[in-house]
C-alpha cells in the first residue's frame, strides 16, 4: 500500500510554477478550495437526508414536493433565506454581532483543513494534529457566546451562557478521548493515527484496543453530540424556554451561516471520529486476499465518505430517537459519570499499552 506523503496536484503545480512562491500561492489557493467544497458541498444534500431521516424515524415521507424525492426543498429553502432581510437588533454590537457566525465556520474549516482524506490528500499535517484540533475547537464555542451576549437580547444572552456551559464542560471529555487514542497509538499526528490501523477491520481502534476502543467510543458519540449542540441535547435552543437560543435574533444570511456551520460540525467531528476509531480512509478488510484486493480498490476517499455519511446518520438517528433531558441532567452526565469514566478510561489504556495488551 502506498503511503508516501507527495501529493500530486501539488507535485505538478510546484513543477511547472515560475518561481516557488506561485507555487505556494496557488497550491493555498487550491487547498482553500478545497476545505470550502468538502465543508460547504455536502451540506444541502445533508439538511435533505436529515429531514429523509426524520420522516423514516416518524413513518412518514418528509419533503416530497419540490424536485424528484424532494431533493429541491433545500435549494428552495436555501433562497428564501438569502432573500430575507437581514436585521439588526437595537442596541445590539454590530461588529461583533455580524462575527459571530463566522467563528463556527472558521473553526470547522480549519479542523477540515488537518484531516487525511486519502494517503495523498490532507491539507495540512501538523504533527501535533490532535492538541491543534482540540485548540481550535474552542472558536466555535466562543461563537456561540459573543452571538448571545452582542445580540442584547435575554433569551439570546440565556441561550448562549447555557451553550457555553455545555460545550465547555463537553470539550474536556472530548479531549480526553482524543488523548486516549493518542496514548494508544503513540502518536498525535492523525495521519500516523489512521496508518497504525492497516490490515483488516478488527485492526481499527475501536476494536484494537479490546473493550476499552468500544467504550471510548461510545462515550465520543455521546460527548460529541452535546458539543454539537443537538438533540437530544439541544437545550441551547429549547424553544419552549429559550425561543431559539443564542441565534434567537439571527435572520437572513447571518441565521444561513449558523445553520451552515452546524452540518459543516457535523461533517468534521464525524471525520474526527472515522480517523480515531474506524480507520479513516483505509477500506474495510475481512481478511480474505481477494475479497480484500477487490475493497482496495476502492479510492480511500470513498471510504472515508461512507463512514462519514454513517456516522453522521447515527447522529441523526439520535435527534429523532431519544427525548431532551433537562439541563441539570446534562451537565450532571459529563461531571459526575463522562468526566471520572474517562479519567479512568486514560489509566486503563496505559495499562493496556504498558502490558502489551492491544491487538497487534
């Protein structure tokens, strides 16, 4: 299998460029392009499945009007919202009010940005790729808060001290999680993270570190979904309580943009969790030679859209699966039973790797 690091668009662009800063520029140019079409592409065809999603979980049809199967609604709703007025509150921060949106979308972009997509295509490999995911995390959170807080609205300011609570309390869990793979892996590039799951599919982390891969796991999902700030944890937009949280004052493109970051999340933390535990863009092997050539042919960006487009519709089985809990509930989740579990999730894992007890 090759894994060489060469990439060949940049390859060519660097062969044929005049002067090694075109070059650079381009290929930045190019990478930027990039990160935006796999971030912002799948996103309409995502809101589409969520909704193919919800009207399966609920026996019904969902959007079946606008184009075959309903595939159009989503245009549809997409220019209804480009061609709403954009209103400002009174009293409200513009500068800030108008930045905040921009947080989320950035933060997802540049976490897009470090995930290997293929052996050749990554924008970016920092070999501190974990600390630099779990660093930049922190600009979607701070979104969510100066949203509230420059919208000079209660319900907003509410919404977002709430969201900043819960995904501040989350991060640490998440975090935890990503350092446990780091552990087990002995690595924190991701690249190096998903090489060291080749061979068939029980060489993944999620089954390669026996019980405790499953586990952290499981408790990434559930993390992630409160860091997503979806149901059932959505309390940051309970809008029986809350209206709708802190982008209760949003319209327009500003709403678009918060509504665009969440599907965007949604696509890096699913990526996130295919790289750690479900070896990334490798195929799926059984162990069986031919059966196993005929999965490597299969381009591994493929593979790592399928395990994307799977993960993310667990995610959505969830929302439309399991009621709200209260807020207390939620914080008491991480606190009392997330946070200890993967402290001694972190002490179990060094035992395993001190033992020599991980599949080889």
């Amino acid at each position: 299998m090759d894994l060489s690091t060469s990439n060949i668009i940049g390859d060519l662009v660097r062969q044929y460029a005049p002067f090694s800063w075109v070059a650079a520029i381009v290929n930045g140019i190019i990478a930027l392009v990039a990160v935006m079409a796999v971030g912002v592409g799948p996103a309409p065809i995502l809101i589409w499945w969520e909704r193919k999603v919800a009207a399966f979980t609920q026996a019904r049809l969902g959007p079946m009007r606008l184009g075959p199967w309903g595939l159009l609604q989503t245009v549809a709703d997409v220019l209804k919202l480009l061609f709403k007025e954009l209103i400002t509150p009174r009293g409200a921060d513009k500068f800030i009010f108008f930045l905040a949106p921009a947080l989320p979308l950035t933060a997802s972009f540049l976490v897009l940005a470090v995930i290997p997509w293929d052996h050749n295509l990554q924008v970016a490999n920092p070999g501190m790729g974990v600390p630099f995911v779990i660093a930049i995390s922190g600009l979607g959170i701070l979104g969510s808060l100066v949203a509230g807080w420059a919208s000079n609205n209660k319900f907003a300011l509410l919404g977002s001290l709430r969201s900043g609570a819960q995904m501040v309390s989350y991060e640490v869990s998440l975090s935890l999680i990503m350092l446990f793979v780091v552990l087990v892996s002995g690595t924190t590039d991701l690249r190096e993270i998903v090489v060291n799951q080749q061979g068939p599919f029980w060489h993944w982390w999620i089954i390669k570190a026996p019980v405790l891969g499953f586990v952290a796991f499981v408790m990434y999902m559930i993390s992630a979904t409160a860091e997503l700030n979806r149901a059932p944890f959505d309390m940051v937009e309970a809008e029986q309580e809350l209206t709708a949280g802190f982008h209760t004052e949003y319209s327009s493109t500003a709403f678009a943009m918060f509504f665009l970051a969440e599907y965007i999340n949604l696509v890096a933390t699913s990526a996130l969790a295919s790289t750690f535990f479900l070896g990334g863009f490798l195929p799926f092997q059984i162990g069986i030679a031919g059966v196993d050539h005929l999965l490597m042919l299969i381009p591994g960006f493929l593979w790592m859209a399928m395990k994307i487009l799977g993960l993310i519709t667990l995610f959505m089985f969830f929302r439309w699966t399991y009621p709200r809990p209260r807020v207390d509930q939620l914080m008491m989740l991480e606190w009392k039973f997330l946070l200890p579990a993967n402290l001694i999730l972190l002490a179990l894992g060094a035992v395993f790797v001190a033992f020599g007890l991980i599949i080889p």
